[in-house]
C-alpha cells in the first residue's frame, strides 16, 4: 500500500577548489588552442593565395602571349601550351585557350575545382 521513498543518497564530497595555477594552466592551454587554430587557418588562406596568384599570373601570361601573335591562336579551343611551352605551375591543371564572340579567353583550372578566367577584348575591324 505505501510505497517506501527511495533511499537518501551517501552524502558526497565537497568539491575541490581549483587553484590559481591550475587556473592559469587551462587558460594557458585554451590559449595555445585557439592561437593555433588562428595560425592554422592563416596558414591555409596563405597558401591558397600563394596556388591563385600563381595561376593568375600565367594565365595574364598566356593572354599576353595570344596578343600578341594572334595568329597562333587556332581554333575554338586550344591547349595554353602551345603558346607558352613547358609545364604549368603547381597547383595549375589545366588552362585553354577559347575564342569567344568577345576576344580571347583563358580558362585556367586550379586544383579544389576552382577556376580563373582572363579575358582579352576582340581586335577593333
């Protein structure tokens, strides 16, 4: 008929106080966290401006080419080594060169998917 009431627990133990060291030791280490989380995504935005900047440069390179000695443009779509000869930098794949009812087009394919684009205006008739 009656229910007994659960049983009181044990009573327990104060809890410890944490000293200023120790206090000082996990803001220390908090710190150092965050700061290397900081320098750990400066370092990767760094890198990928180092990869971009690169690419830009070659494919204002291989636009200057094609200005240049617009007759070696064949095509609609062409291979940007044929103008420039040799390997392209690091983090390039890819980069052609396409004819557009606008002038001339360098589509430069970067690693991660990404892409840079130089366009140079058609030559006045």
């Amino acid at each position: 008929m009656f229910r007994s009431s659960p049983p009181t627990p044990a009573p327990r133990e104060p809890l410890r106080e944490i000293t200023p060291k120790e206090r000082a030791r996990i803001a220390r280490t908090v710190a150092l966290l965050l700061l290397g989380f900081f320098a750990a995504v400066g370092v990767m935005v760094a890198y990928l401006s180092v990869q971009s900047r690169a690419a830009r440069d070659y494919g204002d390179a291989v636009l200057q080419a094609a200005r240049q000695n617009p007759s070696a443009v064949t095509g609609e779509r062409q291979d940007c080594r044929t103008l420039r000869p040799g390997s392209f930098p690091g983090s390039v794949e890819s980069c052609v060169i396409e004819r557009t009812p606008g002038g001339l087009e360098v589509v430069v394919r970067l690693e991660g998917n990404r892409q840079y684009r130089a366009q140079a205006p058609a030559a006045a008739p």
